[in-house]
C-alpha cells in the first residue's frame, strides 16, 4: 500500500478516495494474472477489464484538451502515474527509452498523471519525460475507472492494438521485460498472426514464467 504525505493542503490520496469513495490504494501483479487465482479474504475483487480503450479528454502539459481518439489507428503503452508515486518515477526512464527505441517506433506512449497539475508541471521541469503528458486530478481519477480500475494502484499500464483493444493492464512497476512480452504479442495481433484471445493468453503465460528479478 502506498503512503502518501501532507503537503500543507489537502492531500492528493485524499482528494482522489473522497471522489472514488475509496480508502485504500492497491497494488498488484498484474491484472489478467489476478483474475485467475481465487480471491483472497479481505481483497478487492479483480477490475472489469474493458473490451475496447474508453475514450478521454484530458489536458496535455500546455493546457490544450487531448482526446485518445487522436491516436486511433495506433497501438498505446497508457501509463497512470503520479509524482509522488515512487514505482511511477522509476518507471519513467524505461518508457522515455521506448519511446525513441526504432524497434517500438509503431507505439505510442501517454502518460496520464493523477496528481496536482502544478505538482507535475514542477516535476517535467527536472524530469524530461519524452512522451505525451495528460493531466488529471479528479478526472485522471475518472479516466482510471473508465480502464476498469475501481481499486486504484499506482503505477498501472494499460496495452492496446491498433484497433483500440486492450490487450492487457499491468498493475505495479512496469519493467522492460514484461513491456516486451507485452508489445511482442501487440505486434503479432497488429500482423494478424494472432488473434487478441491468444496474445491475451500468450501475455499472460509469459508474464508467468518471465518475471523480472
């Protein structure tokens, strides 16, 4: 469970549990994996995961409002991160690494922060984040349960095709081996070597036996 601090106002967990009406933050593995393992006592169930990307408005770094409809016809890395999230920040460097890697070049990073916009504003000026940047407080919030997210855990990556279908949502730090499990079975769909059930099983079976250390 993450902790987040005061920082002299209110605090943004707070903000973000009174709009959900949820108390608790919660990480987990992944969330195709935790749809197959029985539901433990006292644990949230496991999250719908949506057939399709909803779609979001949200505005970018400069103020201007950004649909994901914009990117239709591409298949997205969706990352949900927040400043004060340290798994999020440790993340940034792999997806910033993607984001220019000509092996990924087909894909599309979004990053969507649930945080203060001044907060992230103040942090892309020391942590250059070379990919789309969308902001929400509140509605950061609404666009993590449009992906299905009723318990919200920080960091979570949500993975689709071409045609908008989600292929996976990983909850928790992203590394790059599981992006490349992930990706790898996207291609494949996008090339149509693959149907989505089979890259969606392929995902998860990799992510089984390939986790990283």
């Amino acid at each position: 469970m993450l902790m987040m601090r005061s920082r002299g106002r209110l605090v943004i967990a707070t903000a973000i549990a009174l709009a959900a009406g949820i108390a608790t933050f919660v990480v987990a593995r992944s969330l195709l994996e935790s749809e197959t393992r029985p539901s433990e006592p006292d644990q949230p169930a496991a999250a719908v995961i949506p057939e399709f990307r909803p779609e979001l408005t949200l505005a970018d770094r400069d103020g201007t409002p950004r649909t994901l409809s914009e990117w239709d016809g591409k298949p997205l890395i969706i990352n949900f991160w927040a400043t004060w999230c340290a798994p999020c920040r440790r993340e940034i460097p792999m997806l910033n690494a993607l984001a220019v890697d000509d092996q990924y070049a087909g894909f599309e990073i979004i990053g969507i922060a649930i945080d203060f916009r001044e907060d992230v504003l103040k942090y892309l000026e020391k942590m250059p984040i070379d990919y789309t940047v969308l902001i929400g407080e509140q509605d950061g919030l609404a666009a993590a349960r449009a992906f299905g997210m009723e318990s919200i855990g920080l960091p979570f990556t949500a993975f689709t095709d071409r045609r908008g279908r989600i292929a996976t949502i990983h909850v928790g730090e992203l590394h790059l081996p599981q992006a490349q499990v992930i990706l790898s079975a996207i291609r494949e769909v996008d090339a149509d070597i693959i149907d989505m059930p089979a890259a969606r099983s392929q995902i998860q079976e990799n992510l089984r036996t390939d986790k990283p250390h």
